[in-house]
C-alpha cells in the first residue's frame, strides 16, 4: 500500500536520490500533514509509555525535582521544561507531587515542548488549569534562569544516520526505491573517516554504527544552560551507557515490532540512546554527570517501594494493578534494565537524588 506519505518521500528519491536514514525519519515522523506524531495520538494506540503505566512514576520524578530544587537554594524563579510530554500525564503526575512544597510550585515557570497540535490540545486538557505555556523549540525558552528539563522517552525518536563497514571503510546506510518498495541501500562512496570513532575503524566487515546528531545538539545546549544558569536535566529513555554498535532502528505499531520501511507516518520510529554520547557533550560543556543507572536502581532509590505500599494501604482492591505496574517499570526483565537514567546538574553543586547509591 502507498500511502501518501511513503508517495511523497518515493517522490523525493526519485527527483534527488537516496534519503539518509535520518532524513526517512525526519519526513516520516514529523511530516506536517502526514508525519506520525502530527496527525495523531500514539499513545496506547500503538506504544505505552511508563506514566501511563503508573501515577507512582510521575510522583517520583515530581519529588526528584523538588529535592533537586531544596539542594539548590531554592531559586525563587526556574523554567521547569518537558520535552515531548505525550499526553501530559507525567508532568500533571509531577506537579501534583510537589505541592508539598508550595514556593517549587510557585517558582516554577512551566513550558512544555511540543510540536504537534493534537497531543497539545491532550496536554492542555490534562494539565487544566495549571499556568503552562507551549513552545515547539528549547531554543524558544528563554536562556535567563536555571532550567529544570526532564525528557522521558524523547531521545529515541530524534533521527539518526546509521553507518556500514565494507572492505573499503564506512559507508552511510541509505533509504532508496525500488519501484513503489522503500529499500535500505549503502552510498556508494566511504565517508570521511572522522564521522564514525576511531575505535571502530577497525570493525568486522558488515558492522553498524549509529549517530544523532540532532541528540548530542540538544543535550550540548541543554548542559550550556545549566552550567550558565544552574538547574538538573534529567533523561529516561531505553539505550545503552556505553557507545557501541548496531543496528537499533525498529519501528512500532499497534504494540508489534514492524518494518521500519513499510508505513511511514502510521508507525513509530526509534533508535536506541547513546547515553554515553550525550553525555559526553554534556560533559565538553562542563555540566556534571549522574549516571545512567537503570531506571529500576533510580526508582527504587527515590522510594518507589514505599509510595506503592502506601498506595495499596488506601486502596487496596487496587493492589494487584499497583504491583504489576511497579513490576513493569522496575523488573530487570522488563522496562528495570533496558530504559537508563541520566542526569545533568551544574558543576560543584550537591549530588542528586535517585544518584546516590
């Protein structure tokens, strides 16, 4: 089936030749009439995603910042930012919690960044009447006070170019046609040897190597903000803590592992993180490091043990569902080990919580 989408994109390579993979992604996800998260809301449809299994991971992230804050000074003005908040779920799970604290509340001047209409109508729905605004761009929050970011699952959908070892070197893997069928194809033509790690120029013949640009710009300007202006990042996502290779392109619909060439803007696209690469630029801009750790070692260093057990003694014909939430987002055969944590604070400040062990 052509959608049209996937006629636009065969029409592109046809006129200009064979698309990055990044570029496949750019069109297939954020296409302004028929990208995947610009007409639609994914959620549930095709993906899950942790503060829609659980209210607990919301809170836990809402008390890490209010900790994070306290440690802090207290700052009387901070931007609290989420990028891609879905449906707005863990930013309203995040706020409830810190109202334990007032003046955070107070403080806090929240934006949420989002580019698609539909899921800010959702957000906006959910969020009620809580003071926030929208911006499509971190660019477009002002760079005049410390910055208190969290990004849960947002990484993995930022495009990346992936990379083949041949006999004659590296070569960027491609998206090209053959007829109305989209097919991954290597150009031609080594690149430049200063585009993959040199600890990988001598990797086996048929070795991939992944990179996102888009990735390391954001986390290098988020780690310039906090280092200028103090505050945290944090970053949950599924990936890897150390920069390696392989193939972790996939494509997801309707909760199934699909060809990530088939349908172009009805299923969603990720690439596993490279933590290690994000926070490397992090580091280059002198921001400290936390981490990763996995986000079963950061939730049940912040408690999630103990707030489940108080949410079962007020209510307990919902235990069941409460534990098998809790087990789904901290099982090491579950999203425990696979999703990773990674925090980013200002140089010199106190250790975080959920860090710590």
């Amino acid at each position: 089936m052509v959608t049209a989408l996937k006629e636009k994109i065969l029409r592109l390579i046809r006129e200009t030749g064979p698309l990055t993979v990044a570029q496949y992604m750019q069109m297939a996800l954020l296409d302004s009439r028929d990208g995947y998260y610009m007409k639609r809301d994914p959620l549930g449809r095709d993906f899950i995603t942790a503060p829609e299994i659980s209210q607990v991971f919301g809170e836990m992230i809402g008390l890490f910042f209010v900790q994070a804050w306290e440690d802090r000074g207290r700052p009387d003005r901070f931007h609290l930012v989420e990028l891609g908040p879905g449906r707005g779920t863990l930013m309203a799970d995040l706020l409830r919690a810190s109202r334990i604290r007032p003046k955070f509340i107070a403080a806090a001047e929240i934006t949420l960044v989002e580019m698609s209409p539909s899921l800010r109508a959702i957000q906006s729905a959910t969020l009620g009447d809580a003071r926030a605004v929208w911006r499509q761009d971190l660019r477009e929050v002002p760079d005049d006070a410390p910055l208190f970011l969290i990004a849960n699952e947002f990484f993995d959908a930022l495009p990346a170019r992936q990379f083949i070892r041949s006999p004659r070197g590296w070569h960027e893997r491609m998206v090209g046609a053959d007829g109305d069928t989209l097919v991954f194809a290597a150009a031609p033509d080594p690149v430049p040897a200063g585009l993959v790690p040199a600890g990988l120029h001598d990797a086996p013949i048929g070795a991939m190597f992944e990179s996102s640009q888009a990735s390391q710009t954001l986390a290098r300007e988020i780690g310039r903000r906090i280092v200028r202006n103090g505050g945290v990042a944090l970053f949950i996502d599924y990936g890897h803590a150390m920069s390696g290779h392989g193939d972790t392109f996939q494509a997801v619909k309707a909760h199934r592992y699909t060809d990530p060439l088939a349908e172009p803007g009805d299923a969603d696209l990720t690439f596993h993180v490279d933590f290690a690469a994000l926070a490397q630029v992090a580091r280059d801009e002198g921001a400290g490091i936390s981490g990763p750790v996995t986000q079963a070692e950061f939730l049940g260093a912040l408690g999630i043990g103990a707030r489940a057990e108080r949410l079962k003694r007020d209510a307990p014909q919902n235990a069941a569902e409460i534990d098998a939430a809790i087990d789904r987002l901290t099982n090491l055969t579950q999203m425990g080990s696979l999703f990773k944590v990674l925090a980013l604070s200002a140089p010199g400040t106190p250790e975080l919580p959920g860090f710590l062990c």
